[in-house]
C-alpha cells in the first residue's frame, strides 16, 4: 500500500509540472527521490518493529521510532 502511495505521489508530481522538457525531469527527479526516501522510512519501521517484537526495545522507544517515522513521512 506504501509502495502504491508513493508512486501516486510521484505520477501526481509529474502531472503538476508543464511546460519545459527540464522541468518534467526536475520533477521525475524530486519524485524519485521522494520515493526512495519512503522506502527507506518503510525499512526502517520494519527494523524498528522487529527489534521490539525481539525484546531488543522497550515499548516507549518503539512508540518514540515509530512516531518520529510517522512524521517524517510524506505519505500518512
């Protein structure tokens, strides 16, 4: 569902840009970018979760990772 998210996110920013060639691929740039940010963000929760379900983090660092995760995403 990220995954789908995020592609929305990019094909939206394509279709905000007219005009200049240049700026299309500025745009397939920033979407690119912004893509592969939340991938990152989607790993990182998946590590976050498996630490704590291994009991290598206690549930207020999880709830702490997880929020500040949340906030950094893009995609809510």
């Amino acid at each position: 569902m990220r995954k789908f998210a995020a592609a929305a996110v990019l094909l939206g920013s394509m279709f905000m840009v007219s005009g200049c060639a240049a700026l299309v691929g500025g745009a397939v740039g920033a979407g690119g970018t912004a893509t592969g940010y939340e991938v990152h963000l989607d790993n990182e929760r998946d590590r976050v979760e498996e630490a704590y379900k291994e009991g290598r983090m206690s549930r207020e660092e999880y709830d702490i990772r997880v929020d500040q995760i949340r906030r950094d995403s893009a995609v809510q």
